[in-house]
C-alpha cells in the first residue's frame, strides 16, 4: 500500500526496507567491541559471533544507496534546486553531529572523566584517547576532509553526497535508456565486484599486482567507471516495479541468493580472521559492500521486501515515522553503542542474544531521541536531526 501524507507519499513496503536496513547498521556498530574490545576479541565465542552476525548484516548500506535509486532516479528537478534540497538537507546535520562527536573527549576532560571513557564509548579509540581540546579541533577541522574514529559511521555521509553530486549527471541516461540497456549496465558493474578478489587471488599467479591497467600512476582501470554504489542505484531503480513473481517463488529465490552470498561473506571473514598473518584488509576483503557476495545478499533481501503487505495504517504510519527519523537515528546512533556494549556484554546473556537485543533497544533510544527532537522543534528539527 502507499500512505499519503501532508507532505509526500510514502511506499510503505520501502519503509519496511529502511527500517531492516536501519537494524542491520546498528547491528553491525554493535559487534565491533565484539572484536576490538581488548577482554572481548581473546574470547572465541565472542569473534565467532561477531563474524556470523557482521556477515548476515552486510547488505545494510547497499540497501540505503537502492532506495536512494529508486527513490530518486530519474532526477525530476534542475541541478541547483536537486543539490539544495538533498545535499544541504543532510549538510547541517552532519556537520553539527560530527562536531559533537569529535568535541565529546574534550568534555569528559572538562567533567573530570578518566579519559578510558572515550575507549567505552568508541571503540576504535581505545588506546588512543585523548581529551585535549587541541587534538579535538584538529578533528574538527578535518571534517570536510574525512571522518575519525569517534564518528566512524559518518563515513557513509561523503559517500551519499558524492552521490547526490553525480546522480543529476547520470539521470539523462537513466530517464532515456531501455531497460536491456541497463541490464547491460548492472552486467558490467556486476562482473567489476569481482576485481579485488581477483587483485588478490588472481593476478600473483601473473606475477603481478594489478590488473585491467591499473598501476602505481593509475588507478582508474577498466571497469572504474562502472564500478562503486552507483551499481546499486541504477539495481534500486531497476528493480521500483518488481519482478511479477509469486510470493513462493521470490522466497525461493531470495533465499538461495541470500544462502549463497552469506556463505562467500562468512567463510572468506572467518578464514581470514583465524589467520594471524592476515591484514585488515584480508579481513575486510569479503565484507566489502561492492562485493559480488554482498551485491546479491542485498538484492535477495530488497527482492523479498518488495512483496510486504501492509494492512493496518496504524502500523504504516509508525513505519512512516520511523522513516522520517531514519537519519536522525543514523546519526546519533553512534554514541549508543559503546553504553550499551558495556550494559549488556559484561552479563549473563547468552552471546547469540546481545547483539538483537542492544540493536533493539539502541534503535528505540535514537528513535526516541530523534521523534522528541521533531516535536520539540518541529520543522526546524530537520536542520539538527536531517
């Protein structure tokens, strides 16, 4: 069904979509001091599960850049009022929340915090931490450039901008090309995630470490310009109208794409994380989003959500209410993960159960946070929480 609203109209099968998607991010923000945590990563247990779950959570930001194509694609407005109404839309947002995030070592110090906090709450800081105001405005001062490991999720933000920078370019084509002309597309940009596997299995067997002319003085080789999230807006747009399939027939298959990239995902993670010689990005090489493996879990995944019927518009309108606190919650779900790691992993949970359950209850915070900022500000809100 779809929903109208006062403003726009929301495809609530989509916001089904959004709502996994959003569980799966902070699914996977939630394993991280499952590995990184110095008392957690010598337990085995603990690495099995965060590869079991990190594996099944993959296809959490693919999914956004889907949406975004099928959401967006074709680009129905001129270049200025596109870029002012997306990009400046999560600009302000963005910038406020990783000034916070980057400003939070330096308040500790000012509340007369032992600075060990800062590893609690960010894991990836541990043993790094700082609270020197000095070494916080430098972070800040890097933001236009890159993010820091205090707001490690805002990584996905350069990405999305750089998207809404190049998708009024490539809308000309989309809103001309038939669809076998896309089909064509999404075939090259299929068999181009295949490259770093090959990079890294293939080309020593030549003797080589690049392949399809990249070199140390290039780096954009054949299948560059196909290759990358744009591969997932065009899947997004491709696939707004559905399949026609049954319902039995989309399980089916939803089921042995989705069997079939998990096992890739898993098994390569797990080898490489058993393997003391390996890298971080050994470890990371099957966890890569542009990833044949991931690109077909993603697909299994928005293929099964496309036949969601939703019936109660009670039920529909709170789906559209988490969609429009969706990046609110993306954003402040960060400084979440670190208080309840530490609330829950110490306990006698089993270990299986940690990880839904402080997703659950980091989700219903943000999203509290976030609907409490909407009616505390109203539309105002939207320059603060997106």
């Amino acid at each position: 069904m779809e929903l109208k609203t006062e403003t726009k109209k929301h495809i609530v099968w989509l916001d089904v979509v959004r709502l996994a998607a959003i569980l799966m991010v902070i699914g996977v923000h939630c394993i991280d001091p499952f590995y990184i945590s110095p008392t957690m990563r010598d337990i085995p247990e603990y690495t099995r599960w965060a590869a079991i779950y990190g594996s099944l959570f993959r296809p959490s930001v693919p999914l956004f850049a889907m949406m975004t194509g099928l959401l967006l694609l074709p680009v129905g407005q001129p270049l200025g009022a596109f870029y002012k109404k997306r990009i400046f839309r999560i600009l302000f947002p963005v910038v406020i929340w990783s000034v916070l995030y980057n400003l939070f070592p330096w308040f500790t110090g000012v509340l007369g915090l032992d600075k060990s906090i800062i590893g609690d709450f960010f894991c990836y800081t541990q043993g790094s931490e700082s609270q020197a105001l000095g070494d916080s405005l430098r972070d800040v001062a890097m933001i236009p450039f890159q993010f820091s490991f205090k707001e490690n999720h805002m990584w996905y933000m350069y990405l999305l901008i750089g998207l809404y920078l190049y998708m009024p370019f490539f809308s000309a084509w989309i809103e001309k090309a038939a669809a076998k002309e896309k089909r064509v597309y999404l075939g090259i940009w299929f068999a181009s995630l295949f490259i770093p596997y090959a990079t890294a299995y293939v080309a020593p067997w030549f003797g080589v470490g690049y392949l399809f002319g990249e070199s140390t003085w290039n780096a954009f080789g054949m299948f560059y310009y196909f290759a990358g999230f744009n591969g997932y807006l065009v899947l997004g747009h491709y696939l707004k109208k559905g399949n026609g399939w049954s319902f039995p027939k989309t399980l089916a298959i939803s089921a042995v794409l989705f069997g079939a990239g998990y096992w890739v995902t898993y098994s390569g993670f797990a080898a490489a994380a058993a393997d003391a010689m390996s890298t971080e990005a050994d470890m990371e090489l099957f966890f890569t989003f542009c990833s044949p493996n991931v690109a077909i879990m993603t697909a299994a995944v928005f293929l099964l959500f496309q036949k969601v019927r939703i019936n109660s518009e009670r039920v529909a309108r709170l789906l559209a209410n988490i969609t429009k606190c969706g990046f609110g919650i993306y954003i402040v779900h960060y400084f979440l993960v670190g208080p309840f790691f530490l609330l829950i992993g110490p306990s006698s949970l089993p270990i299986p159960l940690q990880v839904p359950l402080m997703s659950v209850c980091i989700f219903l915070v943000a999203w509290g946070f976030t609907a409490l900022m909407y009616r505390l500000l109203g539309k105002k809100a939207v320059y603060i929480m997106g």
